[in-house]
C-alpha cells in the first residue's frame, strides 16, 4: 500500500470525504449548525488528507493558535485536531507519517510548540507529547456543603443575560482575554471561537436546560460571567434534587468569583454542581467547607510537543536562576536531540546547543510534560523518566521549571 498525503483543498468533495473519515472514526455526527461552526474554524492550508489511490483514508489538521507560557508570553502554537484514520487502513504507518509531516511543517511556520487534547492519550507518547496539564472534576453536595466567601462578594450585582447575546458575547469574550495571560495553557480565541463556547445544541444537553448565563457586575463593570445549565430531577418521595452544570466561568478578582460559585450553589431546585473541565487549583476548592462532599476528579488534559527547543525553552520564564545542560532524545524529530544549555530565571531565559557534559538526561516527552510548569521535574525522575547526571541538577531545573499557577486549557479544539 502506498499512502500519498495531500494538503486539503477547498473541493467540496474532498471535504466531504474527509469529514466522513472523522464521522466514522470518532462515532459520532455533527448536526448542521455544528458542522458548519467546525467548519469555518477549519484552516485547509494546515489541514492533511491521506490517500490509499482514490480513497481518502486519515485525516489530521491544525489550528494557529497562540497560548501562554509562564511568564506571561503568549507564543505560536499548533493545536493538533481531527486526527483520524480509517479502521480498514490501521497498523500500516498511515498514523506515523501524517504525524511527521504535520510536525514538519509546523516547524516550517515557526512555532515552537503543538498541543493536543488526546481521545487515546497511548497514542501520542510516541510522536513525542507528553501529558501537561490536568483538569478538575467535582460533584458538589450543595445541599450541606457551605461557602467561606471572599470580603467584596456581597458587593457584586448579579444579572441574568442570554449568552448569545452580541453585546454579553463580546463582554464575555473581552473578559476572557484579560485572563489569557495569567495562566499557562490558556489559549487567545481567534474570530470564531467564542461562537463555539456557547454552541448548545439540544442533543447534547441530556435532559439539561439550555445554556444560561450569569454576569457579575461592580459598577457597572463586568467582573465575572458563569455559563451553565440546569438538569432537573425529583426524589421518590418527589422532593427537588436537580444539578446544576457548569459550563464556563471567569472572574477578574476573588469577590466575582465568591459570587457566582454563590449563585450557582443557591439555585433553587438544586442539590448538586456538576463541574468538569477546570483548573486544578481553581479557587473555589478553598471556599467550600467540606471537601469530602464535593466528589473531586482529576484526570489528563492537554499534551504539549516541543517542536522547538531553543525557541521554546527562550519563550517562558523560570521561577528561579537555572543554568543547566540537557541530554534530549527525540527519535521523530532528531532536530531537537543533543545537548543543549538552558540559562535564565524569573526575567528571561538562553537555549543554545552545546558540548559541554550534560546536567539532565531526558526525552522529549517528558520536556513537553514538565513545560508548562505544572507536572514536577522531580516526579518523573522518580518515574525513571528524568537522570540526574551532575548532583543538585535536578532540583535547580525542578524549582526553576515550576509555576505558580496550574496550567489550564479551559475547551476543546
């Protein structure tokens, strides 16, 4: 079988067939509406097509993004989606070579990284990403939980808007930016995207109410914004035991946020908040009174690749002064591989290459993993991931690694 990988043009057939691979793989269709807001985010020019002859047989794509690194920069990076490939043509390197080519040209646009959000996180190790960041899940017992609110929330105005609303959208969306810089993960939103964060359609909801949104206002301001929705449910004795599911939420300062968690805890007919997808230090961890009733998860969230290591390493800060030489393996990418001297602190940073002994042994996996400052250096190399080759190496690059806030990717692409 030779496999021949063609960028994808603007033939409406051949977006057809290529939207057919995805519907296929991932099991799943796209009403109308979704497929068209889907399809206008789609950038052809970064998007792949694998052919067997005539038959289109694997898709994958990216979008140009930029997202925030610690210290603030925000910096060039692919978000790696629609990576498919039909059931007939698996095991036969069709996954493998998009791969590298869609890392090749990555690098050939300049951008240092690529992230993903990985429906088979096994698949991805290989390709060199490495599992950056995780986000929170909980089910608060709202009926017998309590809030130990911030000084300031009871100060907030709180109004109840349509999220589809033009001028709420834009407001939202303005908010949303502001934040951008202050948590690695987060991505800037191009045209488009803030239509998708409140795409709702009604099969989706699961017996919930359409997307509702609350903003929390001082002065006139918007401080804050909640998006959520509502499942209702009554017990056997036909006692109100709906849930309440958060969506999306962004405060500007802890009394906006002390509101809305507020709101959303005193919805009536409600017993439970239902969140998913947040950071792992989200704030309201520390308002509620007893942890123990609020059924806190965890899991992976998104995959970094570091397609450029001097550019990359260069691009954020370090929480403390580094100076230290890293053995890098990476067999898909062998631009990276070598040693290279990383130099910096809280102001900025060096990468070079360099002959000089190594410091630090370690795949390009675990560079992508320990990138955006919240998975420890230290705690792979007690995974056997990281080797400390000079004493003190690793808890110098492990502190200057860290970050201070988690990093977050707050929705899918």
């Amino acid at each position: 079988m030779t496999i021949d990988l063609r960028t994808l043009t603007d033939d409406p057939g051949e977006h057809e067939a290529w939207w057919a691979v995805i519907r296929a793989a991932f099991g799943t269709t796209f009403d109308p509406e979704s497929h068209a807001l889907w399809a206008a985010r789609m950038e052809p020019g970064r998007s792949i097509v694998a052919y067997d002859g005539d038959e289109v047989c694997g898709t994958t794509g990216s979008f140009s993004f930029r997202m925030t690194v610690p210290g603030g920069a925000v910096v060039p990076t692919a978000g790696v989606t629609m990576v498919t490939v039909k059931p007939t043509h698996r095991r036969r390197g069709v996954l493998t070579s998009m791969m590298r080519r869609q890392l090749e040209e990555v690098r050939e646009r300049r951008e240092p990284l690529a992230v993903l959000r990985a429906s088979e996180p096994l698949i991805y190790g290989r390709f060199g990403y490495g599992a950056a960041s995780d986000e929170l899940g909980a089910r608060v017992d709202t009926a017998r939980t309590r809030l130990a609110l911030p000084a300031g929330a009871d100060a907030l105005r709180l109004r109840l808007v349509d999220p589809c609303d033009p001028e709420v959208l834009a407001a939202c969306e303005e908010l949303y930016a502001r934040r951008v810089p202050l948590r690695p993960g987060m991505l800037e939103r191009r045209p488009g995207w803030e239509r998708a964060v409140v795409h709702d359609p009604e099969d989706k909801r699961d017996g919930a109410t359409p997307m509702q949104c609350v903003l929390a206002e001082r002065d006139g301001e918007l401080r804050g914004y909640a998006r959520y929705a509502v499942r209702p449910h009554y017990d056997a004795a036909d006692n109100p035991d709906g849930e309440v599911l958060l969506r999306d939420m962004e405060a500007l300062d802890p009394a906006a946020h002390g509101a809305l968690v507020r709101y959303l805890f005193d919805l009536d007919l409600t017993s439970t908040l239902c969140v998913e997808g947040r950071p792992v230090d989200d704030p309201w961890l520390h308002l509620v009174t007893d942890p123990r009733r609020c059924g806190i998860s965890r899991r992976d969230a998104l995959y970094l690749r570091v397609i450029d290591v001097a550019a990359a390493l260069e691009a954020r800060t370090y929480a403390a002064g580094v100076d230290v030489v890293l053995e890098l393996e990476d067999a898909f990418c062998p631009w990276n591989a070598g040693r290279w001297r990383l130099s910096g602190g809280p102001k900025g940073a060096t990468c070079t290459r360099t002959g000089d002994p190594a410091d630090l042994a370690l795949s390009v996996p675990e560079l992508g993993a320990a990138y955006l400052g919240g998975v420890p250096l230290a705690a792979l190399a007690d995974a056997g991931r990281v080797r400390e080759l000079r004493e003190g190496a690793l808890a110098e690059a492990a502190t200057a690694f860290h970050s201070a806030v988690a990093p977050w990717n707050p929705h899918g692409f």
